[in-house]
C-alpha cells in the first residue's frame, strides 16, 4: 500500500513511528501522524498546520496529556497502527482520488485523511487549537488552486 505514497507521505508514516517510539507507546495512532506531519516540515500539510499556530510542541504536550508516555522502551521493528490511524489512511487514498488524477498521497491528503476521522486524538487536539475540519479543508483546496 506505501507504494501509492509521496516521498513526504512516507517520511511522515516514519516520523511518525519515531514519535510513538519516542513516547514509549507500541502502536501508531492519529496523534503520531499529526506530530509526523509538523516533523517532515517542507508539505502542504506542514506549511498548513503552522498557518494555524499547531506546533509540533504543543501537539507533543498535548498528547503526553492526554495519554501520557510509556513506561517500557519499544523495541525495533514495525509498530501497528490503530484502527483509527488505518482510517485516516484510506481516507488519504479516497482523498487522493477524488482532489486529482490518482497519482499518489501526499502529506495534504494525509491531513485531509487525519482531520475526517471524528473522535480521535489528533482531532482532539487540533480542537485545542482551535481548528476545524472545514477550515483545514478549505486550506488544502485554496493549496491546490481549488
């Protein structure tokens, strides 16, 4: 499935991964792929989340507040996705079909994908700051001459 990703796309898929093995948590959920996507810096999504003020501090902060860190190291080797995070991921692909020609994700569809799936943490927090789907959505589409 990862074949059908952006370079970026996949970079944030690994950041992401750092993340939750950086908080001590064996699985990857929608808030690592949130923190993933203000890592890789340089895509829509990135340049879109700091538009809003989201940094990857106050997200970081939000999710050990929420959740809190683990208290045993992650070893190596791939991290399972939560079935939220899985969401986000075929919303991506969905998204990516339906904004252009099939080509591949990108970090933008990615946080179209994060921003759709309802009562996640991610969402949680980007409510903390003051974002919401249609604003995010708006961001994505005026990105891509929408």
């Amino acid at each position: 499935m990862f074949e059908r990703f952006t370079d970026r796309a996949r970079q944030v898929l690994i950041l992401a991964q750092e993340e939750a093995r950086g908080l001590g948590h064996n699985y990857i959920g929608t808030e690592h792929i949130l923190l993933g996507l203000l890592r890789e810096e340089e895509g829509v999504a990135a340049r879109v989340l700091a538009s809003r003020a989201v940094t990857l501090e106050g997200v970081r902060a939000q999710v050990v507040r929420i959740i809190g860190e683990g208290e045993e190291e992650v070893t190596a080797g791939q991290i399972p996705f939560t079935p939220r995070a899985k969401n986000v991921l075929e919303v991506a692909f969905r998204e990516m079909i339906d904004l252009q020609p099939p080509a591949a994700i990108g970090t933008e569809h990615l946080l179209l994908g994060l921003v759709s799936v309802r009562k996640s943490v991610a969402s949680q927090i980007l409510g903390a700051f003051d974002v919401d789907t249609a604003t995010i959505r708006a961001e994505v589409l005026r990105a891509f001459g929408h």
